[in-house]
C-alpha cells in the first residue's frame, strides 16, 4: 500500500486528507504545533500542552467507522453563549475537541498520548503526527528588521501588512519528533499542504532534523499551490515565488510535482474576497519550471468556497500519481 505523508497546518491539511482517505493509501498526517491564538492559545498557555487546533482537524479529517458523522459534530462543536442564552460562556470560544485532547494529554500523561487516545476513539484511518514534541513559538523578521512573534500576530497582521516577511525561526528550536522522522523517511510520496505560507506551512519546515529528512527521503515531492494570496504573508506573490519561499526552507531542490488550480472565479466571488485582502494566485507556469518537474493544472477549486480546495480533486491527482 502507497506511503503518504502530508505536511501542514489545519484547515488546508484536512481539505487534502478528507479526500485522501477515500483511496486504499497508508496515510500520515505531520501537523504544524506552534499556533497561538484563539482556544488553542488559551489552552497552551493554561494547560502547557501542545496547541490542539490542527492536530483536532487532521483527526476529524481522516475519522471513519458508524459513528464518525456523530462523533465529527462533537469534536468540531464550539461553545458560544452559556445555557441561558443571556451571555458568553466561560467557556466562550472553545472547541470540544480541542478541550477533549487536552483532557487527555492529562489522563495519559503526555501530548503525543492525547493524540494516539483522540486517533483512536475518532477511528481515523491513518494516524497523526506533530512536527516536533517542542512548545515552540514562531518569529517572523520582516524587510524593515522589526520581528513579529507569536503564529496569531503573523496570521492577523497588526502591522503593516505590506512588509515582506524576509525570515522565519522557532523560540526556542524545535526538533522534529522521530516518529515524525520515520514517516517521512519511509514515505512514497510526500504532499505540502495548501495553507497560509509563512504561519501554517513554514513553521512545520523549519523544525530542526525536517530539512535533513526531507534530502534523505526518495518519497516523491508534491506540493498543492494556494488558491488565493494571505495579507501579510503572500499578497503579491505568484506560484514560482512560493514555492521558492517552500524550497528555501525545505532544502527540496526540485519538487516532482506542482499541483495548481487554472479555473477563472466569478467576477462578483472575486469582489468579495477583495475586501478581505485576498486575490487570486497567478500560476506563473514558465517560471514554475524552475522548481518542479510536473506541472498539472486544471479546476480544483471548491465550488462552495473559491479559497479551499476540492478534496476529491486534488486527492485523486495525488493517489494516482
């Protein structure tokens, strides 16, 4: 059976898993651990445990079996309101999941245990790793030399969102997990997630021992490029800039294959996103061929979200390459 690993952060990696897990494929799931902000910020700093956002959507992507539909509302329900519909919840803002997981790191006595217990009462087909066992916060230095620290603060920019991010690091570093390692090593083929380049994709990069894992692996190297630019981290950029961004902290000298969506958006939909800042990403293709060797276009796109991608689509690009 076919090795993947996937690599990313949470709501890119789970539209490729979710699709993933259809086909007869051994799937792995490498999660990026240094988010910050909202429930997974509170409860790292409360609880001193590995951020669980992403970790709880990989589990939610590859869950399986008679009770999934069921148990997928329960690890994804938010509290809002208290009981009485008359104001906020103490519990305001966070997930089940995400205080299940940490529920059970504290049972289990260690994250990675938390992880396994979630795994395996969701039934998920494959397994979920994170980057690294390292409670690492990331720091991006921008073109004017400021440094910007903290995952949140680089997701929503309160600074000057035209300021290109020129450097990307961990405080403190963070080693890769061997577990981790051993995926990656043993892998047919590996995917970089779709996913905001500088505070989702990177970060799982940068890791100390992933540079080195990524050059020792044979897997073939397949990235899914970003359908829509991120203020503050890619506005402006084209394909053939972030996958240079990608190589740079990869040390992937050339990937085998580029998936990118070709398919022209509605004029009114694209007017929408504008005004949060988001744009098309240009897929540059001439430009592409610097950095892999196959580049398939086409639409894959989701209908009901022009900035997600169609699980179906990319996956079956992905099992059949």
């Amino acid at each position: 059976m076919k090795k993947i690993v996937t690599i990313g952060g949470g709501t890119g990696s789970y539209t490729i898993l979710r699709g993933l897990k259809m086909f007869t494929l051994d799937i792995t799931a490498v999660v990026n651990i240094f988010d910050s902000g909202g429930s997974t910020g509170v409860l790292r700093d409360e609880f001193g445990v590995l951020p669980p956002g992403d970790v709880r959507r990989c589990i939610l992507a590859l869950s399986e079996g008679p009770r999934a539909e069921i148990l997928r509302r329960l690890f994804a329900y938010r509290f809002e309101s208290n009981g009485n519909g008359n104001g906020k919840s103490s519990l305001h803002g966070h997930s089940f999941g995400n205080l299940l997981l940490v529920a059970l790191t504290s049972i289990y006595g260690s994250d990675i245990e938390g992880i396994r217990k979630a795994s395996e009462l969701l039934d998920i087909k494959g397994r979920v790793l994170p980057v690294s066992l390292n409670k690492s916060h990331v720091i991006a230095t921008l073109e004017d030399g400021s440094k910007i620290e903290g995952e949140t603060n680089i997701d929503i920019p309160k600074h000057d969102g035209n300021l290109r991010i020129t450097d990307l690091s961990l405080t403190p570093e963070a080693e890769l997990y061997s577990e981790t390692r051993d995926a990656l090593l043993e892998a047919d083929t590996i995917v970089i997630c779709p996913g905001d380049l500088y505070s989702s994709l990177m970060p799982a990069l940068i890791v100390d021992g992933m540079r080195d894992a990524l050059h020792e692996s044979t897997a073939q190297k397949v990235c899914v490029a970003p359908l829509m630019s991120k203020w503050g981290e890619t506005n402006g950029m084209k394909a053939s800039d972030v996958l240079k961004e990608l190589q740079r902290y990869s040390g992937i000298d050339m990937f085998d294959t580029v998936i990118c969506n070709t398919k022209k958006a509605d004029a009114e939909l694209l007017a929408e996103y504008a005004k949060e800042q988001k744009f098309p990403i240009e897929i540059d293709e001439s430009e592409l061929t610097h950095f892999a060797e196959d580049i398939i276009t086409g639409d894959f796109a989701s209908e009901s979200d022009l900035a997600r991608h169609d699980s179906d689509k990319v996956a079956k690009v992905i099992a059949e390459l």
